[in-house]
C-alpha cells in the first residue's frame, strides 16, 4: 500500500475514483508473496454506499458543536454527502443542521 501511495503521489499509480475518492486499482498494488485471492482483494477494494450510511448520523454530532465547528469539516461532510446521495436525489444540504446550539 506505501509502494502504491509514493507511486500517486508521482502520479504513476493505477487507481480507480470512488465516492470517497481514488483507492488502489486491483493492478496498482504489488501484491508479491502475498496469498490473496481475487475476490478477497475485490472486497477489499470496494466502496459500497450501504457502507456509509453512518455520514448521515453524524450530523448529529456536529451540531452539538454549533458555530464553532470549523466550515472546512462542515464542506468536507457536504461533499461527502452528496457523492453518496443517489444520481437523481442531488439536492442542497441544509447547513442550518450544523449551526444549532
């Protein structure tokens, strides 16, 4: 995995996009000595949606910090939120959730 992260950085490694961004391509990673089956690394791999419906339960936590939390974590979970929200369900999130104190 360290192989494959200098090699991104260099912009060499072979990745695929997911919703939470690049993860190593099944032939990005040198895999040498090691007894993984093609299956095994295909779960390891995956992104599934189902996966990360916590996203959604957090807002929670977030708006026990009101104005204070800082506006790049509150972005950051708006983008995250909308990769994971269905093709023909995109909408505005509403960030008055956040500011609740």
């Amino acid at each position: 995995m360290l192989k494959w992260i200098l090699e991104r950085v260099e912009g060499r490694g072979a990745a695929q996009e997911t919703p939470i961004g690049h993860v190593p391509a099944k032939n990005g990673l040198t895999l040498d000595g090691l007894k993984v089956s093609d299956e095994a690394l295909t779960e390891l791999l995956r992104v599934s949606p189902e996966d990360w419906n916590w996203i959604w339960e957090i807002r929670t936590v977030f708006s026990k910090f009101g104005e204070r939390l800082p506006g790049e974590i509150r972005d950051e979970h708006e983008k995250l939120g909308a990769a994971f929200r269905p093709r023909g369900r995109r909408r505005a999130v509403n960030t008055s959730t956040f500011l609740l104190k």
